[in-house]
C-alpha cells in the first residue's frame, strides 16, 4: 500500500507541476532542491508514473556512490509499499536487485556509463535523472555529455534531470542546452551553526596526512557534542584512517560509534541507514554527505577536511591529496542534521575560514587521471572529447598523458581510434592499466590468478595487509573481513570477465556478472573517503595512478579508420555496429575478446612453492609482480641500497623501515606516492619480480644507446643497456660517434666556460677589444662577451679545431685567439679597421706604445703622467675618450680623468704638490702643457 501520508509530506510535491511542464517543453531540466525535500525519491516516482497519475514510464536514477543508490531504492520501495525489486530497483557493483516489473531503477553512474557503452540507445529507458551533480565525478559528467549526445543523435525524446541540492545551476542549464531551472523550496528544519576550531593552531593537511591534533580535537568535539545535545552525532572526516583513529579515541562514549564508508560491508552501511533505539556516533566519509537521511540524527560535527585526488603526470605518480571541504559541501554536510527535526552542526574551524573555503569541489576532469575517461570517449567516437558537452574541458596534458598509456597498452592507435582490444578494456570496468594486466596476465598464468591479483590492484588492500603484494594476495585468501568478502566477489567477475570468448564466460551467468557489476574496485566513496591512494575512485574504474609510458609488444591489433562523432551502435558484445562507429573493420573488431600472451612474457615453469590454486605454475611471488608489471611497467625497479629503488620511469622510491621487500633486487610497484616536498617517492604496495620478468613487462621501455656525454670533467663514451631509467649494462665505447663526442664537447664548454681552451693574453685582448666594438658600433662586429652567445655560434670560429678534438686535453690545445679572428667581419671589409677602431696600443708624447685595456665599460690607458706632458686632448678609440689612469713614477695610481685639458688647469697642481718631494728625481713642471713629456729622471734629461 502506497504510503500517502509520506509522500505528501516532501516539500518538492510543489516544484512538480513546473518540472514535469519544464520536460515536456524542453525534454531536460535542471532541479535544484535543499536536501531532503524528497528529489531523490518521489520525483523518480512521479516521473514514471508509479505516483500522481502520469503516464508510466522507465526511470533510470544515477547516483555517485553504491550506498545511496541501495537506500534510495529501498526508500522509494518503501513509500510504494514494496519490497526492493519490484516496481523500484537497483543495480551496483556487484549486485543486482531488479525485475521484470521493474519501472525505477538506480544505479551508479558507473554502471549506467557501462550500459551506454553496450546499448547507446538505452532502450526502454525514457527518463535519466542524473542525481547529486555537484560532487562532479567525473563518471557522472561524462555519463551528461554522452546522453546529450544520445538526445542529440538517436533518441530526441530521452527526458534528462540534473538534480542537487547545491548545484552550479547555470552551467548545467546550459550543459543541457538551455534548459530551464527549477527550484523547489526546502522546508527542512534549522540547523544551527557553533563554530568549534581548535583552541590552538594546527599543521594544515599535506598529501594524505591529518595534524594528529585535528583528529584529537575533532574527538573532542564529538565528545562535546554528546554532552551539550540530543539525537545521534554524524561526524564526516576525510578517509578510513581518520576515522579509525577518532574512533580509538572515542572509547567510553555513551554511545555506539559505528564506521561508515566505501569498504565498509553493506550491512555496516545499512545499519547506519536504519533507526536505532540507542544513541549512536556515526564517523562517515562523503558517503554520507549527500542522497541520505541517516535516521536520528540531530548532530553533525564536520571536520572540514574531504579528499580530491591529484595526478603527477611527470612521474606518473597519483594520489589522494586531504583538502579543505568546499562550502557546498559544507552545505550538504550540515543539512543532515536538519532532515528530522531541529539540529546542530559544529563546525571545526572559524567562521572567518568560512568565507575563504571554494565554493564547490574542484570536478574531477580537472585534477583526476583521465585514462579511462579516454577510452570511454575514443569507444564513443570522440577520441579527444571535443565534441562531448562537458562542463569543464579535459586539461590538454592530462589527456596527452591519458592518450600516452592508451596506446601503450594497446588499447587505441596513434590517432586515439579504439583496437578491438581497447573495446574489451573498455567493458571490463577496470582502469586500462588494470585491463592490459587482466588480459596479459591470464594468458600467461591463467585468468583466476590474474583475475585475483587485478582484484587486488582495483582496491587496495588495507594497511594491516602490509606492503607485499603477494603477502597480501594470500592474507585475502585466508581472511574474513569485509575486504576479503569484496576481494572474492571482484576476483570471480574478473576471471569471468578475461576468459575468452565462447567459453564459460559468455555464459548467461557471465553475461549477468558483467551487466551488473562491470565497474571497478570502490564506488567513488571509497576514493574520496577511504584514502586508497589511487585517486578519487569510481564503479567504472578510474582512478589507479598512471603515468607515461610507450607501447609494449604484443598490445594487439590497433583499429583502422575514421571515427565519427557520436554513440557506437550494438549492445552486449564487440558487434559489427560497435566495430564500424569506432572506425575499425568488423573482421578485426572480432578478434579483440581472445588474443594470446604476449610473446615477450616469460614462459612460466615449475619455480618453486607458493603457488595458489587455480593454475599456473609460478610462485605466487613471481605472478603477482608480473601482473604488477603489466599494470604499471614504468614502475618496474631496480635496488641501488638498503630499501631504495630506481624506478623505470626515472622517479626514486623508497620502502618504509621494515619492510619484507627492502632486500629484493628488483620490485614492480603496484603503489606508490610523492609525499609534498619530496623527490622521491613513498612504496606502499609492491611485489618482487625477477630480472626476467621486470625485462619481459616492460620491454617497451628497454633500449641499447651510445651515450657520450660531460662527466667529470671529461668525454665519458659508453654503451648502455637501459630499462628506462634503469641502468642494465655498460662498457666503454671504442669508436664513439663523432657528433655525439662533439656535443659532449660543446657540453662541457656550456659547464665550466670557454676557460678549457687555450687563452694567451693576446687573446683576452682580442676578446676585449671586439666586445668594446659590439658595444660601441654593433653592426657588423660580433658579440663576443657571452660564453653562451660564443658557444651558439660554434661552427663559425671554433671549427674544426672542435669536430677534431676527442677530449679535454684537446680543448686545451685550441688557440682561442686564432679561433676568434674567424668571428671578424671579414664580408664587409671591416675587419681591417680592428687596428684602427680599437688600437691594441696607443702611442703616446713620450713615444711609448701602451697598451689599452678593453676589459671594463671604458678603455683604460694606464701611463706615467710625465709621459703625457704636452699632450691637451684625451686619446679617443673609435670616437671614445679612454680613461686615463696617470700614474705616479712608481707605477702607482696618481689621478684618473677622462679629460686631460682640465686636469692639466687644475688637478695637476694638487698631484704635484703631493707628489714632487716623494719623487725629486722626476720633472714636475709648473706648466705640464708645454714642458717636454719624458719616460726618463732629470738626470738623464741633462745627459740628454
């Protein structure tokens, strides 16, 4: 029996009438509606009929996380009377609870954006309601932009809602092509606000770390809470870790604390979601942010801290970074408490703060590795999403990279076009690193191995699992807990998912594992909350790291021509329809359900104990890292010291202090991250392999080059043999590529300066004097004063004195001075005026030639002032008075001007009056303009 009473009760009733209007005139509209007014659960209703008297209709809801999706369809079973699977269902990761007689049902954007890959057209489907759109998964932008796409070229009358509570209303109306906006009014209950920050500063967050502090006065805060107020206490911290720690601490509360997030088993979760008789303490992640109403809560304290995944492209390094909560969802946070009754939201931080906090989370297509958002759009048609309405365009690096590992894996060609090995990635709900180890793996060690290490790789073990893959591999195997249970599950929908086609895999059983659950590890509440390290995750795959890499062997066959823009046709399987949207001949779109290994992977014989059931002859050991490898073959390693590792992608690594691996000559790293601040990056989850494999799995990588560079001070020539950045071999190099030994030579002129050649004063001199010509003439006379400016233009007055050379000794051996009179303007004639413009000596009265220094902004003649008797103007250079620097008959500085007249009138007298009774033997006429300039004493003046 329908529960009336209810349903009349939910404020949106009045906002129906406007959108039901707004989609027949438009066929989309935006909804925005404050939290529990009812838009999750009695639009879905209302839209398909099932309540106000419509017209029936099929209802798809998507929603971001697999707990909302399971409670909103048990909610709207609930107000219709029903049990779940009748007139309501829903469908996750995993789990399908739906019928014949199914006309709503919910599903995460991850699976809904798995169903659109196999049927483009959704048929049957008539209303989308895309749920929650302010968290911005990228899932659920890219699932708008494809049913735009479906709207604007197969299906016109497929009716799409974008509904939130606190939504960028105008981007999605005009996402959705003008569409109009609703608005229903919220008649929740007032929540009011205490503003609880620490009484002293803490460490703001960095990488994945939370200041201790912050988690101990959030504790407090909860404890607060308790005393002051009524009702339960719903606390939202940012992952598992966090929320384990203030759950040690909050030991001896009157109270049940329960822990709800991502990993936690669904029936944690729906206790959470069920009303109790005793009080609780709920610690939940995002999770619990949005789409709910957890019954009995009067309470949130909110930690301010939320988690955004971050991809470092260059190492190929991603992680979850802890970041301060937007003010949206500071908004969604607090409403929980007002769904009810009266309540209360402490807030750990000042209200100041709050101003200062973003407006909405930053979306995920920003910050997020885009591999698999990628694929999606190249199996749509659209291999660089340009023609997708996307809220936000992909970065262009990020989809490089993205484009980078596609075709490393085999699964599009250089043009970004789908392989029919890509469009099995693509429906295998896995990460495309993950997909390329799932098939390669199987192939060589059988898929349930392969099937169970990829299962491991999707969500990563927990902590107490330890930092060896393969450790972990057989702790999942024996274990109980609620990781196990999912580890289980995935790992028999993987091995189903790999098997090949015709086998049992295609099975009607096959076939339904793969309709519901074809989405990867983790739902995107266990990457925005739990702290797995690989990103914000969702039920279509994303977010294991990636990084750059080339193209393995064996990758399999890449699709040939042109792709159009727009939905594949087909269901189900790799059709001819499918195959021909994604440019690729369906004779070739055939042969993508079952290729054989990789060729270059070892062929695996009896090695040893450790093996686990199922097939497959290597140790568990050596099957872990080579599907390890597989996924992430730049992050192969190699030892070089107690727990430090190169990696092949050029990053260093390190093992945490008593790690079981730090002794492993080599590792494949299945997870690693860079803390802030920090060249090096941090191992949390590893596996050994052997040389063997390590070669094999990344042999993409592995390259024989000549390298002859600069190193220490000298030509250093060898061959190397290369793993990436991982150096296999090397041994000297006998007959080096001249150019190569040229440049090395060019290099280490760049490093310690042109002072490696030969530089005789006469070529100081001369470098001197065509630099004070650049300065004073330009035109044709060369700049010399720059080594780098010298070094650019190396073939023109270092050759082939250069090309000649082998070593350092050589370089020592060039006449630098002869070399630069090649720089001369010789074309123009001018060269022959170098004597004339800038003398290298000045002849001055006495007869003396003294030689000019060029060195500093001025010529600087430095002479003994008798010598200069006699003489009224200052010498010139190429139109430049030189600075005189009139010297004492001891060689020592008496007076510098640049004006020899005036010095005569009046500056001299002051030097003579200082100067005559030190040196008595010199001249020291009263009128130096006319006495008789002389380099001798008196005494030899009257010898004559």
């Amino acid at each position: 029996m329908i529960r009336q009473a209810a349903l009349d009760a939910l404020p949106v009733r009045e906002a129906l009438p406007g959108l039901v209007s707004a989609l027949d005139a438009h066929g989309a509209a935006v909804l925005c509606a404050p939290p529990g007014t009812g838009k999750t659960t009695l639009v879905p209703l209302v839209l398909a009929g099932l309540v106000g008297g419509g017209p029936r209709r099929r209802v798809v809801v998507a929603e971001p996380r697999r707990i909302a999706a399971r409670a909103a369809a048990r909610r709207m079973a609930w107000l219709l009377g029903e049990q779940t699977g009748g007139s309501v269902g829903f469908t996750v990761r995993g789990e399908r609870v739906a019928g014949p007689g199914t006309v709503v049902e919910v599903v995460t954007t991850g699976v809904l954006l798995q169903r659109l890959q196999r049927d483009q057209e959704l048929s049957g489907v008539d209303v989308v309601v895309l749920d929650e759109c302010h968290e911005r998964h990228l899932d659920a932008d890219t699932v708008a932009a494809f049913l735009l796409d479906v709207r604007e070229t197969l299906r016109p009358e497929l009716r799409l809602v974008a509904a939130s509570a606190t939504t960028d209303s105008a981007g999605w109306a005009r996402v959705l092509g003008g569409a109009p906006v609703v608005e229903a009014a919220g008649v929740s209950y007032p929540v009011e606000t205490v503003w609880a920050p620490p009484a002293r500063p803490v460490r703001p967050p960095h990488g994945m770390r939370v200041d201790p502090a912050q988690l101990a006065h959030v504790a407090s805060v909860v404890r607060r809470a308790l005393a002051e107020r009524s009702g339960d206490v719903l606390c939202f911290l940012p992952g598992v870790g966090e929320i384990a720690r203030v759950a040690g601490q909050l030991g001896g509360v009157d109270a049940e604390v329960l822990q709800v997030h991502g990993r936690a088993p669904a029936a944690v979760q729906d206790a959470a979601l069920t009303a109790s008789d005793h009080r609780r303490v709920i610690l939940a992640t995002a999770v619990a942010e949005s789409s709910l109403t957890v019954p009995g809560v009067r309470v949130v304290v909110d930690s301010g801290l939320a988690r955004e995944p971050r991809m470092d492209h260059a190492r190929g390094l991603g992680a979850l970074a802890t970041v301060r909560a937007s003010r949206a969802a500071g908004r969604q946070r607090a409403g929980r408490a007002g769904r009810e009754a009266p309540g209360v939201v402490y807030r750990c931080w000042t209200e100041a703060e709050d101003g200062r906090l973003p407006a909405f989370p930053a979306p995920e297509i920003r910050i997020a590795d885009l591999a698999q958002f990628a694929l999606q759009a190249a199996c749509w048609g659209d291999p660089d999403a340009a023609g997708l309405a996307l809220l936000d365009a992909p970065p262009a690096g990020a989809m490089a990279a993205a484009r980078e590992v596609l075709v490393a894996v085999g699964a599009v060609d250089g043009a970004g076009r789908p392989s029919p090995r890509g469009l099995r990635m693509a429906r295998l709900g896995l990460h495309p690193r993950l997909a390329r180890a799932l098939l390669d793996g199987s192939a060589a060690l059988g898929a349930r191995r392969a099937a169970e290490v990829v299962a491991l790789l999707s969500e990563e073990p927990p902590r107490e699992y330890g930092d060896d893959l393969a450790a972990a591999w057989r702790s999942a195997r024996a274990g109980g807990d609620g990781y196990a249970a999912r580890w289980r599950a995935e790992a028999r929908r993987l091995e189903r998912a790999a098997a090949p086609a015709g086998s049992t895999a295609d099975s009607e059983a096959g076939a339904r594992a793969l309709a519901a659950g074809s989405a990867s590890r983790g739902g995107a509440e266990s990457g925005r909350g739990a702290g797995t390290g690989a990103g914000r995750t969702s039920e279509s795959g994303r977010g294991t790291p990636s990084g750059a890499v080339g193209r393995p062997p064996g990758t399999g066959a890449t699709g040939a021509g042109a792709a159009g823009r727009g939905p594949a046709t087909g269901t189900g399987s790799t059709g001819p329809g499918s195959a021909a949207r994604a440019g690729i001949p369906a004779s070739a779109a055939d042969t993508g359900a079952g290729q054989p290994a990789d060729p270059a992977l070892p062929a695996f014989e009896e090695r040893g104990a450790g093996r686990s059931p199922g097939g497959g002859a290597a140790p568990d050991d050596l099957a872990a890292g080579l599907v390890a490898a597989l996924a992430f073959p730049e992050r192969v390693a190699k030892a070089r010291g107690e727990g430090a590792f190169l990696m092949a992608s050029g990053t260093g690594a390190g093992l945490g202090d008593g790690s079981p691996l730090r002794h492993a000559p080599w590792l494949a790293v299945a997870v690693a991250d860079r803390p802030p601040h920090s060249a090096s990056a941090r191992i949390r989850l590893a596996a050994v392999v052997d040389e063997d494999t390590a070669l094999a799995a990344a042999a993409h990588l592995r390259t024989d080059v000549e390298e002859v560079r600069w190193e220490a001070g000298d030509v250093v020539a060898r061959a190397a043999e290369r793993l990436g950045a991982v150096e296999l071999a090397v041994h000297p190099l006998r007959t080096p590529d001249p150019a190569l030994v040229r440049a090395a030579l060019l290099d280490g002129l760049r490093t310690e300066g042109l002072g490696l050649l030969r530089w005789s004063p006469d070529a100081g001199a001369l470098r001197a004097r065509l630099g004070f010509l650049h300065r004073t003439l330009g035109g044709a006379w060369p700049d010399v004063a720059d080594d780098a400016v010298l070094l650019a233009r190396a073939d023109d007055w270092l050759e082939p004195e250069l090309s000649r050379a082998r070593r350092r000794a050589d370089l020592a051996r060039i006449d630098a001075g002869q070399a630069l009179n090649r720089l001369l303007p010789w074309a123009t004639g001018e060269a022959v005026r170098l004597d004339e413009l800038a003398p290298e000596r000045i002849e001055v009265p006495s007869g003396s030639r003294i030689r000019v220094d060029y060195t500093a902004e001025q010529p600087v003649l430095a002479v003994k002032l008798q010598e200069l008797f006699g003489l009224a103007e200052t010498p010139r250079v190429a139109g430049v008075p030189v600075l005189v620097h009139l010297l004492s008959p001891a060689g020592r500085p008496a007076a510098v001007t640049a004006d020899l007249a005036s010095f005569w009138q009046g500056g001299y007298r002051a030097v003579r009056a200082e100067l005559r009774g030190r040196y008595p033997k010199h001249p020291w006429p009263e009128d130096p303009a006319t006495a008789e300039p002389t380099r001798h004493t008196n005494a030899r003046l009257r010898r004559g």
